[in-house]
C-alpha cells in the first residue's frame, strides 16, 4: 500500500509518493510536535492546582499574621489599661500626702486643694490630631493623667519652696559644738602660744577628739573655702548669711567643695592635726563681717525645734 502526492502550480509541478511505512513516521512526527507546542503555549491543569494551592497557603499565612498581630495588640492595651490604673493609684497616694504636707505648715488649704482641678486658663492652641480612633479614649486618658502629674509636681515645688523657706531660719540659726565627740580643750582670747610659749590672742574654739571623727556644721550654709590655709591646716568655711559665717580647721580630711550647700549637722571634714596644731583637734570660729567672736555664745545656744 502507498500514497501518492501531486503538486501542480503554474510554474512547478512534482509528485512523491509514501510507502505504508513511511506514512506511520511522518504521523508520528506531526503528533509529537503537536503535543510539545501544546506543553510549551498552555498551562496544564496540574499547575493550575498548584497555583491554587500556593495561593491558598500563602492566605492562611496572612490570617496568622494578623491574628497574631491582633493578640499581641490587645496585649499591649491591656498593660496600658493596667499602668494607667497604677498611676491613677500613685496619684491618689501623692494627694494624701501632699495634704498632710500642707496641714502641717499651716497654708491655707485652697491654695493647695490637690484633689481639685487648678483654675487656669488661656487662648486654645489645638494640637494636630495623631491619635488613632480605636485607641482614642485610653490616650486621652492616659494625656490627662500626664497633665495631672505636671500640675502635682509644680505645687510641691512650690510646697517645698515655703517649707524651705520656713526653716531657713531655724537651719542658719548657730548652735551646739562643730563635733559629735570630744571635749572643749582650748577657749577664746589671750592664752601661751603652744609653740613659741609667748601670749597670743586665740580666736577661737578648740575642740579636742579622735583622729579621724566627724567635723560638723554648726549651721546650714554655703561652703566658701574648702582647702588649706596657712596656720588652719585643711580649712573649710562657711556663710551663713546676714553677715555671718564659720571655721573648721586642721581637718585630717575635707569632705565638701566650694558652693556646696551644706545643712546643720552635716559632715564638713575629719579631725586631724593640719597646719600649727600639736594634736588632733577642731579649731573653731564664728566671725561676724569678717571679725572673729567668741563663738562660746553659740556653742552654749539650744537648737531651735
């Protein structure tokens, strides 16, 4: 069996003919190409389901995202809710306090009505709006308990301040001995020079101890030298105001610099024997306008309460 083919234009004429075999191959050759342009143009079902499920992968990752950015979201509300309720609950104990504070130095009570809202006022400059609407109600709560605390801590400066201010009296006010322990060993006024033997005026207070013990303030002030000086040793000095001021010296050890505020009571310095002293001991004065007195008055003065 055979096939033949013929072909006539107008130029060209030919004619070839197939033998059974030879059609088979060529048959073969056609549906082989055909299956690969197939392949090679359209996609087949398989990676359309492939397709479909990465898709469907790729959603449910989505959805555990959000959800797990939902969770942690609700979480970081929750803690703002519960640090809100503590500071609510700070600011309640800091108005008990602040009441106490001002019964007890007798101002009057409207000035400092910490429970209230303060009366003020002034022309509105709103702020640009930057919170968010699902969280609106916990900022602005968590804006006026930062407004309250701003308020709070601007009254009890002003507490502080005429407190202060009320004892600053009772602080500069000159009493008592410049140590803790030891005993009165040398006076004011006229007395042998320990070194020479000859008189001399001693302008001061000597106070005898253990090397090493606490030089303390006489008063509360301003320290105004804090160094060596000659004939003192390690000297510190300190203004108390109105004209008034104090002397430690021959300190083993200064424990304040210049500028330092001290209060009565306070650590000045160590004993010791600095300077032209023949042991450990204070030497101690009290000048008014830079003229030494016989601090003896003060020292034998009661502190006030």
């Amino acid at each position: 069996m055979s096939f033949k083919i013929l072909y006539k234009g107008s130029n060209v004429r030919f004619a070839f003919s197939l033998n059974k075999h030879q059609m088979l191959g060529v048959c073969a050759i056609a549906m082989g190409l055909t299956f690969w342009i197939g392949r090679t143009t359209a996609p087949s079902d398989t990676d359309d389901i492939t397709r479909v499920l990465q898709s469907q992968s790729g959603l449910k990752q989505q959805q555990q995202d959000v959800e797990q950015l939902k969770l942690q979201t609700q979480e970081q509300l929750t803690g703002m809710v519960m640090k809100l309720g503590d500071m609510q609950g700070q600011l309640r104990r800091l108005d008990a306090l602040s009441e106490r504070l001002a019964e007890s130095s007798h101002l009057s009570v409207e000035e400092f009505a910490f429970n209230e809202q303060p009366a003020i006022g002034g022309p509105s400059q709103a702020a640009p709006n930057y919170i968010v609407k699902d969280s609106a109600e916990l900022m602005a709560g968590i804006d006026n308990m930062l407004g309250e605390i701003k308020d709070k801590s601007r009254q009890l400066e002003a507490l502080e301040s005429i407190m202060l201010s009320h004892h600053v009296n009772d602080q500069s006010y000159l009493a008592g001995r410049p140590i803790k322990s030891g005993w009165l060993s040398s006076f004011y006024g006229i007395r042998k020079d320990p070194f020479n033997g000859l008189p001399a005026m001693h302008k001061g207070l000597d106070f005898a101890g253990k090397e090493g013990s606490d030089v303390i303030a006489t008063g509360a002030g301003v320290v105004t030298w804090a160094g060596e000086r000659y004939g003192y040793g390690n000297l510190v000095e300190v203004d108390h105001g109105d004209g008034l001021s104090t002397r430690y010296g021959h300190n083993k050890a200064i424990k304040v610099k210049v500028g330092d505020v001290v209060t009565k009571g306070q650590v000045l310095g160590l004993m010791g024997k600095t300077g032209r002293a023949t042991g450990a001991h204070v030497h101690y004065e009290v000048l008014r306008n830079g003229r030494q007195l016989d601090p003896l008055a003060y020292v034998s003065r009661r502190n006030r309460h």
